[in-house]
C-alpha cells in the first residue's frame, strides 16, 4: 500500500474490500438492519460457551490480518510496526467503507489489545520492545488481557495489592485480579503491581507486559448473570517473569495504568478497525418500537426522542475528543465521554424496557423481543468498567473544572493505610 493520496487511498481500499468481503450495502452509512432476520444481537457482553467464544475470536483474528497485509489494519499507525504511517481521514473513510460489507463483529479482548495495549506499549515500551510488540499487538496475532482490577481494590486502582518482588533479574509475582476480560484467551496480560510498600501507594506501582503462560498463574473463569463467561479471575503464585518484560521504569505504574485508562475511556474511534460490534442502537431500537405499535404514543415518542438525542449528541461529544486526543494520550475529558457513554446505555435500557414491558422477561419464542434482555442486563457492567461513573465525576470536577479534591485519608506509606476485606475500597480514593 503506497497510496497517500485520499481519493486514490478510497479506490484502493474499495477494490482490496471487494476482492475480500462480500459487500452489503451500497450506502455505507446506512447498515442493512432487517427486521426478522438473523438474531438480534444487542448483547453488551458476548454470552458464549468457551469453545464458541474461541472459534469467534479466530474469526476477527484472522479478518484483522488480512487486513495487516495491507496496513490496513494500522492505517495511522507508523510503518516500522506494520501500520501506513496516514492520517486521521483516511482512517476514518476505510472505516466507513468497511460498514459496507460483511465481516467479523468485534469483542472486548481485541480491542483491549489493538487499541488499549498497543496504545500504551508505544507510550512506554524501550524501542526494543516496540519492534517485538507492537506489530504482534496490532495484528492481533496473540491477545493480550489488561490486569488491574482486584478483589479489595475495586475504585481505589492505586491501592492494589498483588506484588511483584525483585530478584536479580526477575520478578516474583504473587496476589490476585479479578475482573479481566477474556484472561483465559489471552497469551499476554497487562499487569499493574506493588513493587514498593513502604511509599504512598500512587508511587509504589510499577508495570509489567507479562506471558500469561508462565508457572505459577492459574485463570479461572467467572460466570455472568447474562450467561457468558467473558471475564476471569488470576491468580499468581510465585510466578517468576524476566525483568525484560518490566513496562516503564520501576515505581512508574500509576503513569502506565493512567495512560492506558485514558484510552479506555476515550470512545472517539478513529474508524481504522472497520469493524462493529453487536450491541443496541438507535435502529433496532426504532425497530422494535414500530413493531410493538407504540411510535403513536407520545410518552413513548417522548422517550425515543431522548435516546434518539443522547446518541445524536455522544456522536459530536466523540468527535470532539478525537480531535483534542489527535496530539497524544486523551486526557480527563475522555471522562465525559465515558459517563455519557455508559449513560447512553441507561436511557437505551430505560426505552425498550417501556417498549417491551413483559416481552422483555418472557422467553415467549418472539423474535427481538426477550432478546433485549442481553442489553439491560449487560449495561450496568460498564458503570463500573474503566473506573466508576462516580470516579469520572470526580476526576471532571478536579481535573477539568477545578473544584477542591474530595478529603484523603491514604497519605502516609501503602503499608500503613487501613484497607477493607475482599470487594472493599477506599470510598475516598479516585483513579
């Protein structure tokens, strides 16, 4: 691919798409959604049995490298890591040419992957570890899992206590994380762990890149209310990993986890995936609404125009962040982001609930109806994911608006500040 000119980029891309997928629709911008058709996948979180969730996964594995040989892939993304080296627009028009056609969906573990992985790799990684890296990340040729969250460290991230212990050249691990997406696919982890108890708990973290497939570290997968097994719990026992796998300097992990939930919380795609999820939209929702008969009723008119607006509006708020994020990590407006995001969840669960009434717990056979299930089960999950709603809002108002920080109680070295039980957090504490 050679191609810098955005008019002979798009032929390109057209023809690479045609030869490679099979088209669609002729109007990109209007997906073929038809009612009856298919299954309604409005799912947040995949509901798959191990086996079928693998199989998935190879799916958009393999369409992501076949893209790879093109740069495709990585079209912003500098050469020497298997990216174009373009701009912004010409990721965003392979994204919206690749809506027009047939591929694979998307999931959690991919994206935490290619996007929030390799983000953060590029930001910290030596050189060397770039070149052995990223190009692996960014092809998705082996998944990499992001481990922070634990057991008594929910919202307080800063005060985990999973250590990583110096010697000689390596590091032995012990402790737990819950909480991480598609662990038990993953060949890599994104671990964040205490190598300092004896400073304030921001400075004691440092980061680490680790082979998941190391003795000493057992995944065990947790079951959903929604029937999936997406997340998994890890365990470490003395595992032994090479300081060559360290990430940053040592004491620096605050930085790296920061950076990576900046990215995290930024939802300003720049299309170069082309790929969509499942997962509700304005749509199926309308959809659902006009054949359940209700779009004359102007209380329900009132509450479709409600979510019709919020995704209106997130659709700028997204598109204002992208240019604000185009000179480096996002910074604390990806927080807005990210609550209007998980808001927009809310007001879709909110409006089909209404829509559906019993249809939506009623296994009755009907089609798009009990299916909606999977979206208001699976929706307040990311109230939570990413840093909680309530977190976003302090970091808006200390970071953004300038208000006075909420009252500390951790000052003083990690060892030394009381902690709760397993499932606890300092209620103080934001990330």
């Amino acid at each position: 691919m050679t191609a810098t000119d955005l008019d002979e980029f798009t032929a390109e891309a057209i023809a690479w798409l045609d030869a490679n997928a099979k088209r669609v629709d002729d109007n990109a911008d209007a997906p073929v959604f038809v009612w009856g058709e298919g299954e309604l996948d409005v799912a947040v979180f995949h509901a798959f049995e191990h086996e079928e969730e693998a199989a998935y996964m190879a799916r958009i594995a393999e369409w992501n490298q076949r893209k790879a040989e093109q740069g495709y892939h990585a079209i912003t993304w500098p050469t020497e890591y298997g990216g174009l080296g373009l701009g912004r627009a010409h990721a965003r028009a392979f994204g919206k040419l690749a809506r027009g056609y047939e591929h694979p969906g998307g999931h959690e573990l991919f994206g935490v992957t290619t996007n929030l992985v390799a983000q953060t790799v590029r930001a910290f990684g030596t050189d060397e570890q770039k070149l052995e890296w990223l190009p692996m990340l960014l092809r998705a040729d082996q998944f990499c899992c992001q481990l922070f969250s634990e057991p008594g460290a929910g919202s307080d991230l800063a005060g985990l206590s999973c250590r990583a212990t110096r010697d000689g050249d390596e590091w032995v691990l012990n402790g737990q994380k819950v909480w991480s997406s598609g662990a038990q696919f993953s060949d890599w982890g994104l671990l964040i762990a205490r190598t300092d108890p004896d400073v304030v708990k921001h400075k004691g973290l440092t980061a680490f890149v680790i082979p998941m497939g190391v003795d000493g570290i057992e995944v065990r997968p947790i079951k959903q209310m929604s029937g999936g097994q997406s997340f998994g719990e890890v365990f470490f026992s003395d595992a032994h990993i090479h300081d060559r796998y360290r990430l940053g300097p040592v004491g620096e992990g605050w930085k790296v986890a920061m950076t990576t939930l900046g990215f995290e919380r930024d939802h300003s795609s720049d299309g170069s995936g082309g790929g969509g999820t499942g997962g509700a939209s304005w749509t199926k929702l309308l959809a659902t609404a006009q054949v359940m008969g209700v779009t004359d009723d102007p209380v329900m008119r009132d509450e479709l125009a409600k979510v019709y607006i919020h995704t209106r509006v997130e659709s700028l708020l997204n598109r204002r962040a992208a240019d604000l994020a185009r000179s480096g990590t996002p910074g604390p407006e990806g927080s807005l982001g990210k609550i209007f995001w998980t808001q927009g969840m809310r007001v879709m669960s909110d409006a089909v609930s209404k829509v559906l009434g019993p249809r939506l717990i009623a296994d009755s056979g009907e089609w798009g109806t009990y299916a909606w299930g999977e979206q208001v089960l699976g929706a307040p999950g990311y109230r939570i994911a990413g840093g909680s709603d309530e977190i976003q809002r302090n970091i808006i108002g200390e970071r953004v608006l300038g208000l006075p920080g909420e009252p500390r109680t951790d000052k003083g070295p990690w060892k030394d500040v009381p902690r709760c039980g397993a499932g606890g957090h300092s209620e103080f504490t934001m990330w």
